[in-house]
C-alpha cells in the first residue's frame, strides 16, 4: 500500500527538519540560523508574500517557539513553528477563497 499525500508531506516535514538540524552543532535540533534557512529555503514566496520574510519575525518565531530557552528547537518546538505556519496559509487560503467568489460574483 502506498502512502497517501498527506503521509508523504509528513515524511517529508519530519525529513526537512532532519536535514537542517544537522547542519550544525546538535543534530537533534534547529538553531535560530538553521530555521532561517529552512523557512527561507522551503517556503520562501510564502515567507515573503505575509511579509514574514523580515529578521525580527523569524527571531521572534524561534523565541516563541524555544520552551526551554536553550536557543535550540527541538522537534516538538519546530510543531510550534509548524503551527504558525499552517495556520497563516489557511488564512491565506481563505483570503484567496473570498477573493474568487467576490471576483465571481461582482463584489469588488
């Protein structure tokens, strides 16, 4: 049985996260310029088009998400960063949604 997409997109989460932690120091977790990179790399257009490209908004994701405040993610801090970044695509999403229905039907 093959894995479904949203299996796929999974892996592939867990693998990225994988692939930056051990680009320095512990692989085990995400220092504040490997999350830059793995947004900046990954989800750059995204990133960019919320405006969230800028220093301060990734340093501010990172400091949220460090529970512990040791200036390291580790994969359940990431699923904080993973969150945020869900939930401002499904707003974009939405935006994007209304926005074809008001071109439909005439409302702009």
């Amino acid at each position: 049985m093959t894995d479904t997409p949203v299996e796929e997109s999974l892996f592939h989460l867990i693998h990225c996260y994988h692939q930056y932690a051990a680009r320095e120091g512990d692989v085990e977790t995400l220092s504040l310029e490997e999350l830059k990179a793995l947004l900046m790399d990954n989800v750059p257009r995204f990133m960019e088009s919320l405006g969230r490209k800028e220093p301060y908004f990734i340093t501010e994701l990172f400091q949220a998400a460090d529970k512990d405040k040791d200036n390291q993610l580790c994969f359940e801090e990431f699923l904080y960063i993973l969150g945020q970044l869900l939930r401002d695509y499904h707003l974009q999403y939405h935006r994007q949604l209304c926005a074809h229905y008001c071109t439909q039907h005439n409302l702009y």
